[in-house]
C-alpha cells in the first residue's frame, strides 16, 4: 500500500504529458509548480540518459 501511495503522489507532481515532452525535446522550462520535480529529475542518476532518448522523437 506504501508503494502505492508513493506512485500516486510521484504521478500527482509529474507535469502533463504535453509539458513533459517540450522539455525532453525542446528543453524548455517547466512553469513554477513542477520547479520541485525538475530539481528531482535534474539531480537523479538516470538524467543524461532519459533526455537523451527523447531526441528519436523529434519530428525531422
């Protein structure tokens, strides 16, 4: 149940999908209140990975 109370909050403060995907792929800035989760993203071990894997997404 902790786990899933966990997962629910993580997916609470993620930003919207649409957000999400302009900074993976155009690395723009997220507005104010998701500031706390791009901390978390930003500092986390898996970041230079995950920002490069949205580049195959970028529309040529």
């Amino acid at each position: 149940m902790l786990v899933l109370a966990g997962w629910a909050t993580r997916w609470r403060e993620h930003p919207p999908p649409l957000l999400w995907g302009r900074h993976r792929v155009l690395r723009s800035r997220l507005p104010r209140p998701y500031r706390a989760w791009t901390r978390d993203d930003v500092e986390g071990l898996w970041f230079p990975l995950t920002m490069n894997l949205a580049l195959p997404f970028v529309p040529l």
